[in-house]
C-alpha cells in the first residue's frame, strides 16, 4: 500500500478510555528510577495535524501508531516527511510550556513532545513509565507503540513498558492538549493560568519482577494506640512473607499477602512521637518482601472532629492556614525544582501558618512530602471549581478518579488533614448529587482524614447564612466569603453582618481576601491600595470572630498569581493581587495582621 509519510496522515484511533492505567506505584520516589527530565523537542500543532488525516484508522497497524508518534526520519532527499523533532526546539520538563517562550504564554491546544534515551533493561526486571504530572490530556507512546491516555492535569499516571523498552536507544512522544472544556474537570472557566505542558518529573522506574506496589501505614481511625494498614504485590509471586518495622519506635510485624498479592495488618503502638506541626516527627519505616523492600518516612497523628471542635492527636487545634495555589511568582510558572515549594512553605511558615489549603487542584507530591517535614497541616483538593457539568456521567467518573488518585498517592503523609472535594459549586439538584457522591468517594477511600468542600454563603438582612445541604456529609464546614471586597459594604461595615450556621461541626473559613498592589499606598478607602487590603484584614478578623465554633480560616491568598481573569491594566495586568505577598516576593502590610492574628491564636490554643 503506497504510504505517503505527509501530514495528510491516516486519523489515529486510541480506543482507550482516559483512565485504563490501574493505579500507581506508591511512593515513586523510593524505588529505582532514571530521571528523564531535561530538554524535550517540541512541536506546537494548533490543527491536530499529527493526529489526524481525513482517511480514518487503519486497524490493521493500530498497534502501530502514525502521525508524529512515528518520529519519522527523513531517510532520502526525495522523501517527504513534514516535522522533524530532532530539529525542533526543546523545553524543559518539568515545565509548563506557558512561561517558557512568549508565544506560548497564551496557548491553548496540543503540543507534541519527544525525547529519546539509552537504557539497557535488566533481564527479571520491570520497567514503568511515570508521569506526575501532564496539562491537561495526555497521548503517550514508547518507540511509535502506544501507551494509552490520561486526563487530569494534576495526578501521577504511569505505564508499564517493559515490552515496549529497546535494549539500546528509545524514544517517546507525548501528545499534550490544555484546552478547556466544559466536561472537564476543572471545567472551562477558573481564575488561574491554565498552564499547560508536562508539568512534573518524568521517570522510568525499575522494579523486581513481584513489587510493592502499595501500602498505607496509619495510626487507625481515632486510635492513638494502633497502627493500621495494608500492602499491595504486584507481579506473578504473589503470596509473599513482608516484614514491616519501625526500628526507632521498636515496632515491627510480619503477615504473609494473600492470593491477590494483598495482606491487611495492625500493630499495637508502645511509645510514639505523635507528629504535629510544632514537632513534626517523622519514622522511618522499612518493608520488606522476599523479592523487594521500600523505606519511607512516614509521621503518626490522628485528626477527628469532636462536636465543634478539630482534634489533632485528641487536642483541640486552630488551623492557621492560608491558601495557596502552586505557582512560582518569580518565573512566573508552575514550580520547577523543590526549591520553588520550599519557598512558598517557607513564607507560610512566615505567617506563623500551621497550615495551608493547597488550591485548587492536587499540587506535586513533593509539597505534601515537604509539608510532612517542616510542620504544616495540608488542606488537598480536586478541581471540581465552580459551574462543572454535573449532569455529565464521565465528567463525575472524571472527579472521582482525581480525588481516587490524590488519596491514593498521599494517604502516608501525615501532613494531609482534610480532602477537599470542590470550590465554590452553585446549589442545583443535579450539583447536589454530583458532590454527595464525591463526598461518599472521599470517605469510602479514607477514613482516617477528613472531608469537606469550599461552600458558598448567602446573605439576607445582614445575616451570612451556610445551609449548604451538602454540609451534612462534610466533617468540617467551610465556605468562602469576600465581605468588604466583592460586596458593596466597605471592610469598616462588615462588622454589622452576623453569622447563622445550620450546622453544629467545625467551621473553617476556607477564603477571604481583598486585592492590592504591592507598593501602592494610599487611604484606606482607595481600591487596590495596601491600606485598603490591611483595613479589610482587620475587620474581617473582627467580624469572623463572631463564628463560635470557627477552627480555622485559610485567606486568599499567600502570594499573588497570575490569571487572565484579571486585567485591570492599573492593578492587575493579568495578575490576581489578593496576595499577601507579591510578585516580586515583597510582603504588604495586611501580611503582619494575620500573623497578629495567628500569634494570637497561637496562644489561646496552646492552653488547650
Ligand atoms: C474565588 C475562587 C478563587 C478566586 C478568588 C478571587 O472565590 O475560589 O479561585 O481566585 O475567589 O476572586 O480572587
């Protein structure tokens, strides 16, 4: 059959649904892997010309891709091929592609990535292609055969290639798309910068044929005196003996999985450094099998609800938070290197935080790792962010499998408080339904962390009402309200409205903010100006000191970021300012209010 290797290429079917891959290996960061960051060709591919053509599948080469999976190379003069990855430029990964060249700052659409590298696979062993992290769709194939596909912008997905892997050279192509859509999730209207790209590490991992592929080792539900858990084998040996000890607090048990490679086990707690984030205690923990072993250092608390109050370890705790989205300001990007979640952690730690809502989607797994070790409860979420397309069965089995993914990968991190199943979602029927099953998700898969969601307030003759019926299946209470911002009350009226609260749980105010400019000052009548945003800081604080079983607040936010909702050329120039700090890492007056505030608190829950 004549083939003409010209972008009239044949349209590629992926018969694969956008969540086949089964699961992830835990803690990926323990186990044998080449890194396989660095400088990625690309091609930017507005029309889907690689993808497509206008002849339809071939299904007898389906396993076989085309199109610019192929990487074809020109191999005669007179042969035509129409792209060329060697000779196309490179961006890095980890990376959104958004802040690496001006003119992609505004691309919405596919990209076509490809790197290739030598390995030489080890007879026995099997390899794994991870990815923790591609905006928003992505298409992969190893060596012009296909991997499979993954939606979600913010969970890790992987693949085995063990078949697939040369003995030698390799080469892989991804196929990334950032378009929004309305039966995505997030949806296709939300205030940041819809980066797009691969966004985090890429690594090949190495296993021994039957691996630990999961586990979770937790103090059980409300149990400081028992340890619980389970472990996962995944291979052909499966019914192993697996040792799990914790030499530093002189525990350890040994329990043989079953048939399906999995073995439950508990163990009776002695003397335990419980963690918390004034002393964030970390064990290291080692389990072994016969034919592998993973370590992993891992913190021990229990977090509950009590009446109105949130128990930490079984004492009453302030969560001191404030939110945060997963942005650098300084490039401005998504983080590349650790160091970027450092500093933003760090400057929380400025606040005088014990905690932070991670906003508004499932940040790298690097930050929860990080949270663990430098003290600071974490708030996680999934992007189920304002008018989502409830109705839509697959865009609810989209959700599901993000809030699935984010418990899977940090269920082990002491840090991880509260699971988020949303932000900000307009009461309807059909709203109401989506998010009870995500509420029965979360809690079906944990239920050893509590659940809650962003709510919304209403307002009627002064009074902020929260009656959300979804609040009956949360642990805790939350709800966003900007009085004195997006109200036309000024921050010194607010103190008027008070407080009705249908629900006798923990409430935390999950967002407040007021914008500025860093380094604008004038009255504190003036829009935009710090005095404006310190004033609103103040009487906020006043006024949700009313709330008698407030346990937290998390304001909007920790730094300013960038978003294309926001341009207001004075102000804002494609940044939302409600940071506390500022692009250029500035801190602005109403900073040193809240860290009063938590100072204070700080006091009043030390006695508890
Ligand atoms: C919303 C939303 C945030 C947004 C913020 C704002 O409530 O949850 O994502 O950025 O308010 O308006 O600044």
């Amino acid at each position: 059959m004549y083939k003409r290797y010209s972008l009239l290429l044949i349209t590629l079917i992926f018969t694969f649904n956008a969540f086949s891959q089964t699961g992830f290996t835990q803690n990926i960061y323990a186990r044998n892997y080449v890194n396989l960051d660095g400088r990625w060709h690309y091609i930017v591919d507005l029309y889907e010309t690689g993808f497509r053509g206008f002849h339809g599948a071939r299904a007898d080469e389906e396993e076989k891709l085309s199109g610019f999976f192929e990487n074809k190379q020109q191999q005669s003069k007179s042969e035509l091929i129409e792209y060329n990855f060697e000779k196309s430029p490179t961006l890095n990964v980890p990376g959104d592609w958004n802040s690496q060249d001006d003119k992609l700052l505004y691309y919405e659409g596919t990209i076509w990535y490809q790197r290739s590298f030598n390995v030489h696979p080890q007879p026995g062993k099997r390899y794994f292609l991870r990815f923790n992290a591609v905006n928003y769709e992505a298409y992969v194939s190893l060596n012009d055969i296909k991997l499979g596909v993954h939606a979600g912008g913010f969970t890790p997905f992987e693949f085995e290639v063990t078949k697939q892997l040369n003995d030698g050279n390799n080469f892989i192509v991804v196929k990334v798309n950032n378009t929004r859509k309305k039966e995505n999730i997030p949806t296709d209207n939300f205030d940041w910068w819809n980066y797009g790209g691969i966004t985090r590490d890429v690594l090949l991992v190495e296993t021994p044929s039957t691996f630990i592929k999961d586990y979770k080792i937790q103090l059980a539900k409300n149990d400081l005196k028992n340890m619980e858990g389970f472990i996962q084998l995944d291979g052909t040996d499966l019914s192993q003996q697996i040792k799990i000890n914790i030499p530093e607090a002189g525990l350890q048990t040994t329990v043989t999985t079953d048939a399906t490679g999995k073995a439950h086990f508990t163990i009776p707690v002695k003397q335990l450094t419980y963690w918390t984030p004034e002393n964030p205690k970390l064990y290291t923990v080692h389990i072994t099998s016969t034919t592998d072993s993973v370590n992993e250092a891992i913190g021990f608390r229990t977090i509950e609800t009590k009446g109105v109050d949130i128990l930490l370890n079984g004492r009453s705790i302030f969560l001191r938070g404030v939110c945060s989205h997963e942005e650098n300001p300084f490039i401005p990007g998504r983080p590349r290197a650790t160091s970027d979640i450092i500093m933003l952690l760090t400057w929380a730690k400025e606040l005088n935080c014990n905690f932070v809502r991670l906003a508004h989607y499932p940040h790298n797994e690097n930050t929860s790792r990080l949270a663990d070790s430098m003290g600071l409860l974490l708030w996680e979420e999934v992007p189920v962010y304002w008018t989502i397309d409830w109705t839509n069965d697959s865009t609810l089995r989209n959700a599901q499998h993000q809030i699935t993914d984010l418990i899977q990968r940090d269920k082990n991190r002491a840090s991880t408080i509260i699971w988020s199943i949303g932000n900000e979602t307009p009461n309807s029927p059909e709203r109401e339904k989506f998010m009870e099953a995500m509420a029965d998700s979360a809690h079906a898969l944990d239920n050893t962390r509590l659940v809650s969601a962003a709510l919304l307030a209403h307002t009627a003759n002064d009074t902020i009402t929260i009656n959300d019926a979804l609040g009956k299946k949360l642990d805790i209470v939350s709800f966003n309200e900007y009085y004195g911002w997006y109200t036309k009350e000024m921050p010194w009226e607010i103190n008027k409205f008070n407080f009705n609260i249908t629900y006798n749980k923990p409430v935390i105010i999950s967002e407040l903010g007021a914008g500025a400019l860093g380094g604008f000052h004038a009255d504190s009548a003036t829009r935009f100006s710090e005095e404006y945003q310190q004033r609103f800081y103040q009487d906020q604080i006043q006024m949700i000191s009313k709330i008698s079983n407030l346990r937290g607040t998390t304001p909007w936010l920790l730094v300013d970021f960038r978003s294309p909702k926001r341009m207001n050329p004075e102000y804002q120039d494609g940044w939302n300012r409600k940071g506390l700090i500022s692009e250029t890492g500035q801190k602005k007056k109403a900073f040193y209010v809240l860290q009063d505030f938590y100072t204070n608190k700080e006091k009043e829950y030390s006695n508890k």
